[in-house]
C-alpha cells in the first residue's frame, strides 16, 4: 500500500468520527506488516475520559484480530494543521512498535512523516518491565 493509499484510507474514517462535543474528527489506518489494514476514528463520549482516540481505535481492533506486528500509521484530520497522536496514544503503539512509521495527513492531503521514537523519545515500553 502506497502512502497516499494509507493516508486516504485514514481520511475515509472521518466522516465516521463521533464527535459531538470537540467536533474535530480524526481519522486512523493502521498498516501491520503482512500488509493488513485496521481503520479507526475517534468516537467521543458525553463523559469525556470513555472517549477513545482514532488511533487506538484502529489498533485495538488490530490486536483483537491477532496482529501486533505495527509497521505504520496515518492519522487524518479535516483542519489545514496536522493532528498529531496525543500521549496516550503515542504511549499506547509504542508498546507494540516502538520505531513504527507515522504519517501525519491534513485536508489538503500534505503529509508529514516521523517515527514514533521521534515523537516519544525515551518511551516506557515491555523491556521496562522485564
């Protein structure tokens, strides 16, 4: 999958954002690495804190399908600036793909691409628990 492809795939997702509250729908799709892809967005709650990001949806729903081995991730937003993964969420792929590819995509389709590890220097990840 090309990363237009990818990223594409991740601004698909926006329209199906729940949203209600912040209305800024973000879209995710997760690509493992025998060429699996898990879309996600991000479906808020009155509540706030049950809320769950795009991201974590995408890769909640790869684990609960047997994939753990992260390759990349696009992350859509429908604003002209590039929504990055929030703490959580970079916390939360880091345990599963720490050097992980990471494109950042805005509605004007400009990407911008980092790694992980860039984004979470220093993360706390398996082998600090070990």
């Amino acid at each position: 999958m090309t990363d237009r492809e990818l990223c594409q795939a991740a601004l698909d997702m926006l329209p199906r954002s729940y949203c209600p509250y912040s209305h800024y729908p973000v879209g995710a799709a997760l690509e493992c690495a025998d060429g699996s892809v898990f879309t996600g967005c991000n479906v808020e709650n009155a509540a706030y804190s049950p809320g769950i990001c795009a991201e974590r949806t995408a890769a909640v729903k790869a684990v609960s399908e047997g994939h753990r081995d992260f390759v990349r991730i696009a992350i859509a937003c429908a604003q002209t600036v590039h929504a990055a993964p929030c703490g959580l969420c970079r916390q939360f792929l880091y345990e599963f793909a720490p050097h992980m590819e990471v494109l950042l995509v805005n509605k004007d389709f400009d990407i911008r691409r980092y790694t992980l590890d860039q984004l979470l220097p220093v993360g706390f990840g398996p082998d600090n628990v070990s």
